[in-house]
C-alpha cells in the first residue's frame, strides 16, 4: 500500500483496517444505545451513560464480537486468529455477565450497610484521607446481565459485517468520498 502524502505506514494501516473501525463503530453504537434506552425506559435523558459501565447493551459484547465478525469475515471463518478472536470475545462476554455482574451486586449490598459501621471501621483502621474516600458509595453497574450481553453481541457482527461489506475502511470512505487519493 502506497503511504499517503505527509502520513505516516502506520496511519495508512490504521486507516485502511475496516475490522477495527467498524469494532469501534459497534461500541460506540452500544453506548449510544444505553442513552437511548436511559431516555425510553427511565424517562431521563443522561448523557453520563456514554462513558459508565454496565447497562443495556454491553458495549463490550459489541466491540469484541464486533472486532471476531470482521477477522471472520476477512480472513475467513476457518482461520485460528478468527478462533482466537472468538474465543476472547466468550471470555470477555463471559466475565461480563459473571465476575464483573457478581462484584457490582456485591457493591451494591455493601452500599446498603449503615453508614455507622463503616465510620468506626475506618477511624480504627485507616488513615483520615483514605477514610474519606471509603465514605464515598461503590461502583454498582460494573457488569451485565445475560440479556445484555446477548444484545452487545448481537449489535456486533450487525454493526461490523453491515459497515465491511457495504461500506468498506476509514481509508476507503475517504478515498470514495475524494478526501484522501486512491492508492
């Protein structure tokens, strides 16, 4: 591949690797989609969702099986880098749904312990600054459920095949739309 003018290999090859783009594409798309289900299903509009863990879907369902579908799809579904690919999404999907979901309803139990008990753990234990950041509630919606996670990964493959197959790289956009030169 020819180096585009005043860009670096490296840019070119980012640029010209749909698989990551569209993997990218599928997350952005699942954290859109918890906006959106934050808007429909609690009547709220809160843009803090974008950038939280946990909720509906799970974004990281989408960018790893997002990111399988296409090394699937370019190389080919037999090929051991999509085997591995898949195997990591599973991990990743699985741990998302069990240790993550597990530590976050584990918080959330926590949290409800009265604040006293906490108070006489700390001054007994800890030092005053890291007293008050033990003050603070824990992070609940650290994991997913399995409905979740499921529907992370179905946005994506649909979000990553549909983006390869009919509309190509970051580099063939650009190219397509005479923003870069085609090389």
């Amino acid at each position: 591949m020819s180096t585009l003018a005043g860009h670096a290999p490296v840019l070119d090859q980012l640029l010209a690797n749909g698989v990551l783009a569209w993997a990218l594409a599928a997350c952005g798309a699942a954290q859109f989609g918890k906006l959106l289900v934050e808007l429909v299903a609690h009547g709220r509009w809160r843009p803090a969702v974008l950038i939280e863990t946990g909720g509906m879907p799970s974004s990281h369902s989408a960018l790893v099986t997002g990111a399988a579908a296409g090394i699937g799809w370019e190389l080919g579904f037999g090929d051991p880098l999509f085997a591995f690919a898949a195997t990591i999404a599973f991990v990743v999907m699985y741990d998302a749904s069990g240790v993550r979901q597990a530590a976050g309803l584990q918080a959330r139990r926590l949290n409800r312990l009265p604040p006293q008990l906490w108070e006489a753990e700390t001054a007994s234990t800890v030092s005053t600054a890291a007293a008050a950041g033990l003050a603070k509630p824990l992070k609940e919606s650290l994991g997913h459920t399995r409905l979740e996670v499921l529907v992370g990964s179905l946005i994506g493959p649909a979000v990553a095949l549909s983006g390869l197959a009919l509309v190509g790289s970051p580099l063939q956009i650009a190219q397509g739309l005479g923003w870069l030169p085609a090389g």
